[in-house]
C-alpha cells in the first residue's frame, strides 16, 4: 500500500496555518530531523513523505497567498508526485556552501552529481538514484544546489532491509566519493515509507 496523496481537505485554510504555523513548523523540523542523510559536509538527501511535503505546500500557499481551489490543486499536482509509492524513497538532494564564490565553482566541479546517487540495500546490487524528472536541473557548465531523486526497491531489497539487512546511501562522483549507513530513527522513518 502506498502513501496517501495530499487532497485539498488535508491542508489548512491560510487563517487557520497563520494560527497553528509554529506548533505545525515544530513538529514538522523534529520529523525531518529523522530523515536526513548526510553525504559529506556539503550534500545532504531530505527524504520526503506526506508530512514534509504538507508543510512545503501550506508555506507556499502562505507566501504566495493562494486561496482559489483551482491553484490549490495546482501546487497538490506539484508536490504529489515527490510523495513516496510504497515501493520507493523519494528525497531532495541539496549541495550547500556557504561561501557564494565557492558554491559557484563546487556547483561547476560537481556537474553530474545527482546521477552519481545511489541507495544499497545489504546483498543486493545498487539502486541508482533517478534524477529531476519533472525538469532538467543540469547543464554542460554547472549542476543545480537542489535535484529530486527517486529510488526504485524491489520487493526482495524491501523484505531484506525490514528484516536487519543494512541500508547505505552513496555519491560515487569523480570529485565527492562519500557514503552514509542508515541506522536508528532515520532507517525506522525510512522503513516506515514503505508501508
């Protein structure tokens, strides 16, 4: 079984969000605090599932002050998509520096990145990450400081992960080699987007 997608009826009308936006926001950060996975000091994966996305939608609707249903539904097709399927992890890649001049040039450096992601599950081969596929983030000069990626698992990796077998994430890029086992909260959040 899948995860629910987000209707119309999940989310807060705007007098409603600007009441409970801290409480919401509070709980939303102490969620994602569990679904992080750091490659290295300056990738990160932000796994993403209904909850984190609802906060995503309800602040753009805030920002943008979007009321009608009609664009309402609008930003639901958009972030919908990035909810997990039952068979996937789904997760925002950032690439984050500090220093605007040396992002500019790790962002050229790292041209590529996000085909370069994968996830493995202990006794099987790896999963490569599949990469932006509502739009190119990448050109030829320089890559993006956001992509999206979705990893495919087949049943077995799934059977064998709930059952103890090891979970690893990897950048294989020429210029950033690093790798991160999942274990504790983080691997319990993730398991639990395969329900």
């Amino acid at each position: 079984m899948s995860m629910q997608k987000l209707k119309r009826s999940d989310l807060y009308n705007l007098e409603t969000y600007a009441a409970e936006r801290n409480a919401f926001r509070a709980r939303v950060l102490a969620h994602k605090r569990n679904r992080k996975v750091e490659l290295g000091a300056h990738v990160s994966l932000l796994f993403e599932d209904r909850l984190t996305l609802q906060y995503q939608i309800q602040e753009m609707l805030r920002i943008e002050r979007i009321f009608e249903a009609a664009r309402i539904e609008e930003e639901l097709d958009s972030y919908n998509p990035l909810i997990p399927d039952g068979s996937n992890l789904k997760a925002t890649m950032l690439i984050e520096y500090d220093d605007v001049e040396q992002r500019k040039v790790e962002l050229a450096r790292l041209v590529g990145i996000e085909d370069h992601i994968s996830a493995t599950v202990d006794g099987h081969l790896p999963v490569m990450a599949i990469a932006d596929e509502d739009m190119e983030r990448s050109n030829e000069s320089k890559t993006s400081a956001v992509h999206f990626l979705r990893f495919e698992f087949t049943a077995r990796m799934i059977a064998d992960a709930r059952a103890g077998a090891g979970i690893r994430f990897a950048c294989t890029h020429p210029h950033l080699t690093e790798s991160a086992i999942v274990d504790g909260p983080v691997r319990a959040a993730l398991l639990a987007d395969f329900e």
